[in-house]
C-alpha cells in the first residue's frame, strides 16, 4: 500500500532547519524573551548549580581529574564545589559530569532531556572566562535549552527507544547555541556550529547505571562549546547536518517529525515545561515514589484515626486498675536496691530498677527481699537475706 501521502510522511519533509534554527538564534534579543521565561533560566541555573556542587566530590569527578586535568589549558574557569581550575573546554567537561552523576538535574517531560546539563556547563565556562554579565548568562541558557530541546522533540521517541541518551545527543546542540550566542556568531558561523554538534551527538543508554553515563552530558558540553569555537575561526560544516538525509535525524531516529523543531519558533519556549526533581533519580520512578509515600501518609492517617476511636470508646479505669508501667530491661536479675535500704523514713518507698514496682510491694513477695519477678539461678551473696 502507497502511503506516501500519510502525516507520517509529510512530517519527514525536511525544511532548512539547521539553518533556520541557527538564524533563530543570531536574531533573538534579550528583549525577545519573556520576563516568565528568563525568571525560569535563573531557576533553571540556580537548580543546575546545586546539582553540580552536590556532585562535585563524586568518585565520577575525583576519576575524570585524576584522568583529564593533567591536559587542561590555561585555568579560566572553575570545576564548581572544588579548587581545581581548568581550560573552558574541560571546565565545561566536569561541571557536566558532576551535575548529572546525581540524576537529581532537572527534566524535560516531553522529552526526557536533562537540558541544563549540557547547555548551562559550556555557557557558564565562557562567560567566567570572557568576564560577561549575567544577563548574557540567562540569555544564552535560554537559547541553548530551546535549542537543545526542539532538536530533541523531532526525534523523540523513537530515537531515545533506539538507545541513544538523548541527553547527550540533544544536548549538545543546545552547548553549541549558547555558546554561539555569548561568542555572538554569524548566522552561517551558527549554521556550521549546529552541524559541527549534528557530528559530535553521541551517548548510549547502555551506560545507564556508570560513571558514563554523567559523561554524557559533560562531553556534550565540551563539544558544543568546541563547536562553536571552530565556527568562529571559518571551520565549516553540513549546512544540513539535522533534517539531511544523512543528517543527525534520519540516521539517529527512524522517526522524525520536524515541525516539532520548528512550530512557534520564538513564540514557545521549551524552558516552560522544564521540571525539577524531587527525588535523585529517574523522572520516570519518581510516580512510583509519589504513590509509596501517598499510601505510608494514608496507613498514618488510618491508624491515627483508629487509635482515636479506641481512646475515645474505652472507659476510664480506676486508679488501682491502671496498668502497671512496662518492665525495665536491665542486666541485673535482682532488685536494684538492697533490703536494708527499704525506706521506713521516707513518705514513698523507691523503686525497683528491675521490675519496675515500688520496693516494699515487689520485696513483700520474697523473703529475701529480692525482686520476685526475675530470678537468677544463683543468688548473689551481697543479696542474701539480712
């Protein structure tokens, strides 16, 4: 059956989007974009910073230093929650490897992308080395993060059901758009830049469960910025290397639907459906840990509720039938206070450590004085009977 005219084919027709996507992202202002939408890049940053610096002593980061540091340039940038201080490129490396080795980050729903992983690392090493204010900072994040998700939506979900770490393979258009934006690239120099990250898009969740996997955000990180510093200098690239049919989408995902990319292009932005965890793990679990918690708050509830009706339907005892207090647990088998301290002088009789009674009443039932209610095989001699 011919099916060439169905949606699913005249989804995969494929417009300029590499390049319409680069244009987008040379001609957007800071004005262009809602005060709600950069009040969400801080909070976007501010939740990225606490990730990154809860992660940053991780045995993940002390192994990657250990490993990468020894090769790192001049020290522009730092490796957050820590001292050391590296080149952009590997600064970029390890704060994306430190905020997401927690899977704490935050998520995009639509497409399960961890956005501020690979987009807010490379951004936030350019602007320390390039001393730029925080307005280009939140300017840049917000690109980067509708980059990085847009391109994600048009593969998803067949390209993430295929194995890719759509973290990594995403995101690292989205590095490239924000540090594209900061190093204020042309519109052909962005072109190449986003087809520099389409060669770069790498990640597979077959690393789920390592160290690899925080890799992923971190080299995605790292490329994009590199990305965007070889398109500065003339590096060239596909002018098609998203929608070509050799391109990122087509041989990544079996699907593609790139109106996803496109529609409301500057209109909709993808940081207002970004979500922040709750929970340190997986968005997908975290419905499972919502509906545990709910039936423990419910069993509570339910028991209180009991204990109450029981209260309120018991009639009040005399005081000499209330129950007498619990038996004390202590090593000694014998009544803690001798016979010869009974105490004839004082108005109240002290009490048994043992058994819990008052003195006279427990030592009434031995002769010897010893606590009748727990019994040693052997008597102690400094108990025997006056």
């Amino acid at each position: 059956m011919n099916d060439t005219n169905s949606p699913a084919r005249t989804a995969n027709v494929a417009p300029d989007v590499t390049r319409k996507l680069a244009r987008f992202v040379v001609e957007t202002r800071p004005e262009n974009i809602p005060d709600t939408v950069r009040h969400e890049a801080r909070r976007a940053l501010l939740n990225w910073l606490g990730c990154a610096i809860g992660g940053a002593r991780h045995p993940a980061v002390d192994a990657a230093l250990a490993a990468l540091a020894q090769f790192s340039g001049a020290p522009d940038a730092s490796v957050l929650g820590r001292s050391e201080r590296l080149d952009i490129l590997h600064a970029a490396l390890m704060n994306g490897i430190s905020s997401h080795v927690l899977d704490f980050d935050d998520t995009q729903h639509p497409t399960l992308i961890h956005p501020s992983g690979p987009v807010i690392p490379a951004a936030l090493a350019l602007a320390e080395k390039e001393r730029l204010p925080g307005e280009a900072l939140i300017h840049s994040i917000v690109l980067g993060i509708d980059i990085a998700c847009r391109v994600g939506r048009a593969v998803f979900p067949a390209h993430y059901r295929a194995g890719w770490h759509i973290t990594g393979t995403a995101g690292v258009f989205g590095a490239a758009a924000a540090a594209g934006a900061l190093l204020r690239l042309s519109e052909q120099q962005m072109t190449w830049a986003l087809g520099l990250a389409a060669t770069q898009a790498s990640g597979l969740r077959e690393m789920f469960g390592t160290m690899s996997k925080s890799l992923h955000p971190g080299r995605a990180a790292q490329n994009g910025l590199a990305a965007a510093f070889l398109a500065r200098a003339g590096f060239t690239s596909s002018e098609r290397g998203i929608e070509a049919p050799a391109g990122f989408a087509h041989v990544l995902s079996s699907e593609q639907d790139f109106s996803q990319a496109l529609d409301d292009l500057g209109k909709r932005f993808e940081l207002m459906t970004n979500t922040y965890k709750p929970y340190a793990c997986g968005l997908v679990i975290h419905p499972v840990i919502d509906g545990c918690l709910a039936l423990r708050a419910q069993h509570r509830r339910r028991r209180t509720a009991s204990k109450a009706s029981s209260a309120s339907s018991t009639r009040p005892r005399s005081p000499s039938s209330r129950a007498r207090p619990a038996r004390r647990n202590t090593p000694t088998a014998w009544c803690a206070i001798p016979p010869s301290s009974r105490c004839a002088t004082r108005s109240r009789p002290r009490s048994c450590r043992t058994c819990a009674r008052r003195r006279p009443s427990c030592a009434s039932s031995s002769p010897t004085g010893a606590c009748s209610r727990r019994r040693s095989p052997t008597r102690p001699a400094a108990w025997s009977a006056p």
